[in-house]
C-alpha cells in the first residue's frame, strides 16, 4: 500500500509539473495603425525634392476647408515621414517653390492597417 501511495504522488507530482511547465501560446497583437511616407520629385528628375511642404487630411471635407491633420517638411532625401496613422483615407497637398516658381500637387491615400506605404508624389 506504501509502494501505491509514494507512486501515485509521485505520478501526480509529475503531471503538475509538466503541466505547469507549459506556456500558453501567446498570439501577437494586430496592427491598428499603418506607415505614411510621401516622397516629393520634380518631373524629369531622378532625384527627390528637400525642403517641399507636404499636409495631409483626415477627410475630402476636412481637405477643401484648409483643415489639416498634420505638415510635414521632406528632409534631405525627400521623404515626408507621418509615421503611423489610424487606417482610412487620407487626402495630401505638396507644395515647393524654387525661385519664382511655384509647385503644387495634392491627392488621396489609403493607409491600411498593419502596412506601411510609400508614396512618390511628381511635381510639374
């Protein structure tokens, strides 16, 4: 009766162990945001434009009445980086003056969840 009673502790023992020592397979999280890069180049060029102005919207409305989310400047390499946004459509202006010409295009971007996107804007 002893040898029954030691195994079966020990039985037991065993399988708590074991199942403590199991881990709980952990899912990673689902992205709830997307990446926005707009990079600015002149027509004609291979090279990005430093320096252009670059907004964007939360909405057509928002848009048409100057109603702006963010600006951002393109840097060196020109790239406007609005890093992660809440995923919908976004609408964008550019702007870039080189001497006395003035530049200016706009348009719309999907930014979906979970990617990041990069967008070349052509300025004529």
């Amino acid at each position: 009766m002893k040898f029954k009673t030691i195994f079966l502790s020990a039985l037991l023992l065993g399988f708590v162990f074991t199942l403590g020592n199991c881990k709980k397979e952990e899912s990673s999280p689902k992205a709830s945001s997307g990446g926005l890069v707009i990079k600015v180049q002149m027509a004609g060029s291979t090279d990005y434009v430093a320096g252009a102005e670059v907004w964007i919207a939360t909405s057509l409305e928002n848009f048409d009445n100057g109603i702006y989310l963010t600006e951002k400047i393109t840097n060196v390499s020109g790239k406007a980086d609005f890093g992660q946004l809440n995923p919908g459509t976004y609408y964008y202006d550019v702007y870039y003056e080189l001497g006395d010409t003035e530049y200016f295009t706009e348009g719309q971007v999907q930014v979906e969840a979970g990617k990041n996107k990069e967008i070349v804007e052509i300025l004529e």
